[in-house]
C-alpha cells in the first residue's frame, strides 16, 4: 500500500512538472519560434550539408520552424541576405560570422532593436558577441586561429616534416574573421621553420571546389618539391582525391591536410590521399545555434559559447567516424 501511495504521488509531481514547464503529449516545447538559418555554402556542399541536418534535427526535435538561406560561403551575399531576414522579422537568426564584424555589427545593432534574436556559428564575431551575450548572442564553432595552429602542428609531426620542407596553404585570409585558421596555418608552418606559400581561395572555387583542379595542379607542377599542402575549406578538403589524381599523384606524395570532415574525405584518408583534418563538428553548429535561439527566445537565457573544435582525425580513428561521415553528422 506504502509504494502504490508513493507511485500516486511521484506521478502527480511529474505531471505538475511537466505542466508548470509547458509540455504536453502533442506538442513540442519551442512551436511557434520563428527562426532563420544560415548553412552557409551551396546545397549539397559537403560541409554545409552537415550543418544543415545538424539544424533540421534540432527543427524537428524542438518543434520550431525553421527558413534555410544558402550563401554559396560568400561573404557579400550573406550580408544581403541577412538584411533581408531582418526585414521579414522572424523570432531569431542564426548567422554565420564570416563577413566579420564591421559588417554585420550595424545589421545586429537593427535587428536586436527590432526584437530578433541573432546568435552566430562556424566564425565568430566577438566584439558582436561580447555586446550582446546577455540578449542570446553566443557562437558555436571552433576557435579559429588556434584551430590553424593545432591542424600545421599535427600535420608537421604525422608526415615527419623539417626545417627548410616547402608546404603551401590554400586559404581564406582576407576574410576579416574567417581568416584567423588560415593565419594560424601559416604562422606554425613558419615557426616550425618551413618555407610556405599561400594561395588565397577564389570566391568561383569557394562557391564550387572541382573548380580548384586547376589551380592544385599549376601549384604543383611548378613547386615539385612542395611536401604538405593545407587546404583551409571543407569542400577543398573533400576533394583532395581529385586534386592529387590530376596530376597522377600516389597516396603519401604530397601530405595533405585540411578541415572538416565529409563521406568524400573519410575515403580519402583510409585511401591515404590525405593525411590529416581536424574536424570542427558541423552537426553541432547547426543545432546548437537553433536550440540558443530558442531558449533565449522563451527563458531569455544569455549566449553560449561553444567550442567545436578539437579533435584530429586520421588513420588512427577514421574507423570509427567514417560511418558517421557517411549518414553526414560527422
């Protein structure tokens, strides 16, 4: 009689609680909120494919309604873009940080007076972030420079490189904020002694990575002697396989490097045809930014600041992610 008493009355708690909390059987906690969301790249880019089911998950586990905008990871059309969320006024948008703060921090400035959450994820926006934190502005992604320096640091040890090895970096560094990972690369190359080349990625093959082909191959063919090359992009990254066939490079002949993991580099890295990446969990910065805009949107919870990035993956664990890779949450 004792336990049945008890039973009835921890039943009655829950059931307070769920209630006081606003739950129901038929209705998910966030319904109603309104939110924008920036993947970033084109559809079907390797990378922000991953974020994007990252951010529908969250979509269809926390009940809220999500509009999708594709930038083609160009800078200028995701200020344009962004002013145009704005002006339908959802309840929140979720932007990525790449245009950097100069440019988005008068854009931030109107939509908060116009009571839209904005959080940020894949690049941050500190000054941005730092201004707003109390009102739900948070980032999820990696930190960018020390995510370049950790990447250099871990492909020189795998591939046993030295002082005086030419490596190249294909990069994003005139990109405010963004180009933070690119910079790290270069400065550990360089104080580890090697001699670096840069190469800046154009906005076609930012938009369109096969378009690179051309350029990893006069990049090779004139610097035979080049050791490591770094590719800072996720889709370039991708297609490494397809970079080192065009000019009828065998696994292991250039150490290649890179960001983020997909389907394509998890092959590649079990063919050998790249050596290392770091991967940034782009899952996460799509569901983690619509669940911030959510909680900030109904307990006024202030902005999280979390760090996706840390993890190298290589021969050594790619067993264990590549199936992960593959169903695009890794």
């Amino acid at each position: 009689m004792k336990r049945k008493i008890l039973l009835v009355l921890l039943t009655m708690v829950f059931l307070v609680s769920v209630a006081s909390l606003g739950f129901s059987a038929d209705k998910k906690h966030f319904e109603g909120i309104r939110i924008t969301f920036f993947p970033g790249g084109p559809p079907g880019c390797p990378f922000a494919s991953v974020v994007y089911r990252g951010a529908r998950a969250a979509e269809q586990d926390l009940g809220c309604k999500v509009d999708y905008v594709w930038s083609d990871w160009i800078p200028d059309k995701m200020v344009a873009q962004f002013k145009d969320a704005v002006a339908r006024r959802p309840d929140g948008i979720a932007i990525m940080g790449h245009p950097g703060p100069d440019a988005f921090a008068p854009l931030v400035d109107q939509a908060l007076a116009r009571g839209i959450i904005v959080t940020s994820q894949n690049t941050s926006l500190p000054p941005i972030e730092e201004k707003y934190k109390d009102k739900g502005f948070g980032y999820v992604g990696q930190e960018l420079y020390a995510s370049g320096v950790l990447l250099a640091k871990g492909a020189i040890k795998r591939a046993g490189l030295r002082r005086g090895d030419k490596a190249m970096v294909w990069g994003l560094i005139s990109q405010e904020t963004r180009g933070l990972r690119s910079k790290g690369c270069v400065d550990a190359l360089e104080d580890a002694g090697m001699k670096v080349d840069y190469i800046e990625i154009s906005d076609a093959i930012n938009s369109e990575a096969a378009l690179g082909t051309s350029v990893f191959a006069g990049y090779v063919s004139n610097n035979p002697d080049v050791k490591l090359i770094v590719t800072d992009h996720g889709g370039l990254t991708a297609t490494a396989e397809t970079y080192m066939k065009s000019v009828r490079k065998k696994p292991g002949d250039i150490y290649i490097a890179g960001f983020d993991l997909s389907a394509a580099t998890a092959d590649a890295i079990k063919k050998g045809y790249t050596g290392v990446v770091l991967d940034q969990q782009p899952w996460l910065q799509g569901y983690l930014p619509i669940l911030q805009i959510c909680l900030t949107k109904k307990y006024g919870f202030s902005g999280l600041h979390i760090d996706t990035g840390a993890a190298l993956i290589d021969k050594s664990n790619i067993d264990f992610v590549a199936p992960l890779a593959k169903k695009g949450i890794r």
